[in-house]
C-alpha cells in the first residue's frame, strides 16, 4: 500500500474532463498539489454524494493550487455516460480517471481483493509527487470535502513553514506548533 512520504509510483490512465477524454501521467501531477480521490464505481449511491461534494470545493482547490484526480476501475467512457447522465456528476469539472486494468489503483493500494474495485480512499500529494496525507474509510462512510481542504491547507501550510505544526482541528490562521523540548508534556 501507499504511504505517506512516498513518492506516487508511475501510471498511465485515460481520463473524462469537461467534455474530453486525455491521457494522464504522474509526470502530469508532478509541480502542483493534487488529490487522488478513489472510489467503487460510477452509477452507485454514497460516491456521487462524495463526488458532487468535492465538485461544490473544486474552485476552492484550484484556486490553492490544488488538482483533482477522481479514480475508479470504470473506463473514461463510462464517467462520460455518468456525467452526461446525473446532475450531480454533471457538476465535475476536475478530471475523472478511468482505471479498468487496476494499475492506479493497485499502484496506492487500494484495491479491493477479488473485487476489482477501488477502496473509498483520498491521498493528498505535494508538488514533488509525494503522499502527504490519506484516508481510507468502510463502504458506506462518505468523506467530506471540507475537511480534504482543512487538511490540505494544513500540508502547504507545514510545507511552506518549516518547524511548524498544525495542531489537531487547526484552521487557516490559528495558531501552529512548534515543536521542542520545552513542549513536551505541556500541552
């Protein structure tokens, strides 16, 4: 499995966005901040509430410097049919990458056994391709996409900021960390 402060590992994938479909490389997440939001499959109930949630924060991200890579093992051609089909998919202007032969997927670790599907899984990856955050939650429980920026905000802030820390519920212009001898068992 993928972990955190490692580098993603190589891929290609065919993509669905904003009405074509283009090939992906890591080389294209590679200078900015992304996040690689998995999940089972198109056509199904807790992912689009997940989807259409991150939709509702992708301007948000962009404007953080932030790009979206939603990943299932459907094809480009199926999130094609879901996002000409469902007002909530309808609303996705990130890119949505088709994954069919699991190399993405596997490449994070996130496949399920036996399935062919892809875990409800986030990684956040720093401009240098590196994991900085995850999470992994059961089938049935939905992410929100308020906290993925939290804590992106939190991992530029830690990265721009050395010898700071962001404190647990931290928020853009709280007070950080920072973390020493004199620290330690004060808190």
């Amino acid at each position: 499995m993928a972990t955190v402060n490692t580098q993603i590992k190589p891929f290609i994938a065919q993509a669905y966005r904003q009405g074509k479909f283009l090939s992906v490389t890591e080389e294209d997440v590679l200078g900015k901040w992304a996040v690689f939001f998995f999940y089972p499959a198109d056509f199904t109930f807790v992912c689009p509430t997940e989807l259409g949630d991150v939709a509702d924060h992708y301007e948000e991200l962009q404007k953080m410097g932030v790009e979206v890579y939603s990943v299932s093992t459907d094809t480009h051609f199926t999130h094609k049919a879901w996002h000409d089909s469902s007002d909530t998919i309808g609303k996705i202007n990130y890119t949505m990458l088709g994954d069919p032969s699991g190399v993405v997927t596997n490449n994070f670790g996130v496949m399920r056994e036996g399935q062919g599907l892809a875990d409800r899984a986030t990684f956040i990856v720093d401009p240098d391709g590196i994991i900085q955050a995850m999470e992994i939650t059961a089938e049935g429980i939905g992410r929100d996409a308020s906290d993925l920026v939290r804590k992106i905000k939190a991992a530029q802030y830690v990265r721009s900021h050395p010898g700071e820390v962001c404190p647990a519920k931290w928020q853009e212009g709280e007070a950080t960390l920072a973390p020493s001898l004199d620290l330690v068992g004060k808190i």
